[in-house]
C-alpha cells in the first residue's frame, strides 16, 4: 500500500503498552500517513512493565526514567494518545469502536494490543483484605511502595512463586520488608523452569532472608483490622500488614469474543499477526500464535513477543507479508542475579548444567530433547545466553560431553558437534 | 545539551541532542533505525548494538562484564562495540558519532 493511500485512513490501537506503543511507532517507520489513535484505560503515560516488581519499587529515580516514550516523540510521530479511556465494544460492520461515554470512532485498521491483567484467585474473604495488591500496573507498584512506607510492622506476604511473585519479594526485601513467600507448587517457578533452578532461586531466596514455604495452597484470607491472617489447606496460619498476589494473568480478550473474532487460549492470529477479520490484528500478550521454529501454539506473557509482534503487525498493515518466527526470550532481576532464558523448553527429556569455574555463582541449564536443543536458562551468565540462542536458531548439535565440561572453553567451535 | 550522531545501516547520519537518560533510549526516542532497546536497557538483549567511533573510545570506555559477555559472539562485533543501554549522557560526550551494528 503507498502513503497517499494511507492518509486518509484511521488505525486505532487498543492498549498502550509494550505491544500497543511499539506498534504505533513501527506504523510510522513502515510509512503509514494516516491517523494513530491509541486507547488505553490506564491513565499514565505508557511505561516498562518489567522495571515494576524490580528497580521502579526500590528506586527514587522517578517515574520519568521507566516511559517507554517521552511525551514529546508521540507529538512528533502523530501519535494520538487517549488514556483513561476503556474500549467499551467493537463493531465489526461498520468498523468502529464504541467508548464508555458511548461514542463512536471508527477504524480502517484495528490492532488489539489488550494484553493481560493479573489474576485474582477467588479465596474466601480476599475482597476484605487489608493493603491487598496485584502487579501489574504503575498503579500497583505504586500502591505497594506507599502502603509498604505507611504500615509500621512490615510483614509482607507474597502470594504465588513465579517471577513477578520473586522479584517483587527480592525488591521488598531491599527495602527492608520481613518477606514470607507461599507457593501452591512443591517447588518455585514450577511452570516454567527445571527443578534445579527452582532450588536455586530457593536458596537465593533463602540466604536473603526470605521465607519460602511451597505446597501452601490459601484457603482464606481473615482481615483483621492492621493486619491479615492467611489461612492455608493444611491449617497453617501466616500474618500479614500487606500481601501481593501474584498467581498469574488472564488475557484481556472479552472485546475479541464479543466482536466474534477466534478466540482460544488468547486472541487468534495468523502468522501476520491477523486474527479472523482481514482488519483486525492482535498483538503481544493477548495473542494465541503459531512458532514455526517450534511447530506449536502458544500464548507468550514477554516484551519480546509483544515488540516482535507489533512490528510484525504494522509491516502486514503496510502491505508487506511479514512472517512472524522468533526464538522467544526472556529475563528476570532478583537482588544481583541476572537470570537469561531462551527459547521454550516445553517437552524436554534432558537438562545439562554446566557450571562455570571462578568467580561467583554462574551456570546455565541446557533443556534437551534427545539431541535438539531447546532452550537455555543462564544465571550471571550472558555467554551462554547468547551461544544457546545462537545454536537454537540454527539448529546446531552440540556435543552434551563437552557442554557439561567447564573446563571447555565457551566457544562455538569447541561445543559444536562437527558436521562430516 | 550533549549531541550525538547515529550513522545507521543505509548510511544516513542522523544528529539529535539529549542531555540524561541513555544513549540507547535518546535513540530510541528518535527513531534511529537498528536501535530498538527491547530489554529497556537491563543488558540483556543487545538490540542496541554500536560501534563508537574510534576518537570517542576513550570517552566511552570499555564495555563492562556482562556487557563483553553479551558481545563477544554477537554478529558483526567489532573492538568498539558498546550496548548504547550501558552509555549514559553526559557533557563529556559531546559529539560523539556512533554507527548502528548491522
Ligand atoms: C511486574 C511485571 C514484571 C515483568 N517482567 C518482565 C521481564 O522481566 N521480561 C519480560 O519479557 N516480560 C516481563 N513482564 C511481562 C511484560 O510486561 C508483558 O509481556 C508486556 O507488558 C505485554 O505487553 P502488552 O502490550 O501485550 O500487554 P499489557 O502490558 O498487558 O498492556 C495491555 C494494555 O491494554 C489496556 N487495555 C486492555 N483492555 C482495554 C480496553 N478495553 N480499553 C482500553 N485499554 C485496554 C490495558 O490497560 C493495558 O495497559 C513483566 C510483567 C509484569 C507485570
Ligand atoms: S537495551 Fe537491551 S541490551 Fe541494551
């Protein structure tokens, strides 16, 4: 499509976050001269999600540093935000969408970037509870921040052991916080990690002087004026000033439904990022995609997925035939540790850790499946974060007896089986 | 006021001037093509790959550790690659010139 055919068309895009924002400022570098309006319900100007449960809760820095754009670089691209603002429906017949207020704005080009909200699991008495928090949003870091200065006994309960559950806890343990984490699981990180990280992120835990319990699954929740009595299934009893819940997200995809576009474990898409109407895309978390590297479906919660996504979206816009195929990766900061992940080790049958010699603790868990490759988590060890993407992407065979060898130099040459 | 040009891949040398934050996101705030910050400048993406012109070096430095790491088998590396995430503005850069790593 060429400019002068875009200029006097509309795309509006729902949500301004990762996916949203990014995607409105690839339409632009695509060469799209029409209207860009981005709704979001969240009034803030759109920021890092990620910085959230790390350094924004333990910083001073100001919010200034964690916007995704300056205010300024919207007004330069054209870019209309419209925040505070919730997407009521869509109306796909005469491609518009309809506002709280009731009005009505209509579309050439639709792009639902919705994305996530955090899961609030129905425990007795939780609506009750005191200083009660989610992360997902500014607002939420920001209550948890001011609510945590305020309460004067500092016992903080997280809920749920995944990555936001742990950094939030390590970043409240910075602050000074008495920090108990339970998780339902038998181990940390459970869904998504093998158990040696699990033990590994639990003695971290552990030595910082948080209280990890697993197999604590929450019954109840007792408010009792200044504090909170946590009941789990086995009887015990946690007390608590504050609590954040992190037990996971739901995709925001009742727009898509009611809209009658496919919706399975996300919002449906095809390799173009497009879902069942040739208008509409949908991109980043809310998305239900295919990975051709691993001939799957899959839903993704990851800023790569969101910013690779919206690229994606605004090249098919623009007329070009955009396939989206990418390793997915992912990272998490707690205390001082840097935790790298590649790929998706759904289905594996064999991890190799390969330790490091020297200095600090730095190792990295190589998710086989038979002789394939299939992700790589490294812990302070960028190395073999960037070697394993390397060797996903090309499907190299790597020689396991070497790999597990620390005394092997991190070369490609050294851990690659030679092909003859 | 610090000025700093990006020269990206289809060699066109673009200009802008900040005067905090990174040099990864003042890039990214302008659009410079090759730049994208994906990881928001925690070192652990390398989308914002640079090669700083060999006058400025010394002004910038040498990587740090977990920034060598994540060059050194990066494509088309080179002695003066840097993760612009890791740059922060100051007056001392002034001027510097940087080319965008393919
Ligand atoms: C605390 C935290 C830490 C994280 N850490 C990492 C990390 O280290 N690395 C990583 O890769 N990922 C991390 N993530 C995940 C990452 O932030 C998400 O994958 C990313 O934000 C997804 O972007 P998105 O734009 O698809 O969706 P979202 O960020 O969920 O944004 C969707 C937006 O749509 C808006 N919206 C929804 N429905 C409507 C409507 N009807 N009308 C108007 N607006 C609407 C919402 O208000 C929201 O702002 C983290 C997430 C959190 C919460
Ligand atoms: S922005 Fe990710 S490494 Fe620099």
């Amino acid at each position: 499509m060429s400019e002068s055919q875009t200029i006097n068309q509309v795309c509006i895009i729902i949500g301004a976050s990762h996916a949203g924002v990014n995607c409105a400022f690839a339409l632009r570098k695509e060469g799209w001269e029409g209207q860009i309006l981005v709704y979001d319900a969240d009034p803030q100007l759109p920021y890092h999600r990620p910085p959230l449960s790390k350094g924004y809760l333990v910083s001073n820095e100001g919010f200034e540093r964690n916007l995704l754009m300056p205010p300024e670089a919207y007004d330069r691209q054209r870019i209309i935000l419209k925040l505070g603002t919730r997407v009521k429906s869509i109306n796909r017949t005469i491609k518009s969408i309809t506002l709280e207020d009731h009005s009505i704005q209509k579309y050439d080009k639709l792009i639902l970037a919705t994305g996530a909200r955090p899961f609030i699991p129905a425990i007795p008495g939780i609506d009750q509870a005191n200083n009660l928090f989610p992360m997902r949003t500014a607002q939420d870091a920001l209550d948890i921040r001011n609510t945590f200065e305020r309460i004067k006994t500092k016992r903080v309960l997280v809920i749920g052991g995944g990555y936001i559950g742990l950094e939030t806890a390590a970043s409240l343990r910075k602050l000074g916080a008495e920090v108990t984490l339970l998780e339902r699981e038998n181990r940390l990180l459970a869904r998504v990690t093998a158990p040696e990280m699990s033990e590994y992120f639990r003695q971290l835990h552990t030595e910082k002087g948080v209280q990890i319990f697993t197999n604590k699954n929450v019954t109840a929740i007792q408010s009792k004026g200044e504090y909170n009595k946590v009941i789990c299934d086995d009887q015990s009893i946690f007390k608590a000033d504050m609590i954040v819940i992190g037990v996971g997200i739901r995709v925001n995809k009742a727009l898509a439904e009611e809209a009658g576009l496919t919706v399975e474990n996300g919002i449906k898409v095809d390799a173009s990022a497009r879902t069942s109407d040739q208008d509409i895309f949908a991109i980043g978390d809310c998305t239900y995609h295919f990975n051709p590297h691993y001939n799957c479906f899959l839903r993704l919660e990851s800023v790569q997925n969101a910013v690779d996504q919206a690229k994606v979206a605004a090249a098919a816009i623009s007329g070009k035939n955009p396939v989206y195929n990418t390793i997915p990766w992912f990272w998490s900061d707690q205390y001082d540790v840097k935790l790298q992940m590649v790929g998706l080790s759904n289905g594996y049958n064999q991890t190799i850790i390969r330790k490091e010699e020297g200095e600090g603790n730095r190792f990295s868990v190589w998710y086989f499946k038979d002789h394939t490759l299939l992700a790589v988590d490294a812990i302070n060890n960028p190395k073999a974060y960037v070697l394993g993407t390397k060797f996903i992407k090309n499907q190299q065979k790597i020689d396991k007896s070497k790999l597990v060898d620390s005394s092997v130099a991190f070369k490609p040459q050294n851990l690659l089986v030679l092909q003859g | 006021m610090t000025k700093i040009t990006f020269i990206t891949s289809d060699n066109e040398s673009i200009t802008v001037e900040g005067h905090s934050g990174s040099v990864m996101q003042l890039a990214v705030q302008h659009g410079i093509k090759g730049i994208d910050g994906d990881c928001g400048g925690v070192c652990s993406c390398a989308t914002c790959h640079v090669h700083v012109a060999e006058d400025y070096f010394e002004k910038t430095g040498q990587a740090g550790d977990i920034e060598k790491d994540m060059l050194e088998f990066e494509d088309n590396v080179s002695e003066f690659s840097r993760l612009s995430c890791q740059l922060e503005i100051n007056d001392s850069l002034d001027g510097l010139v940087l080319t965008v790593a393919k």
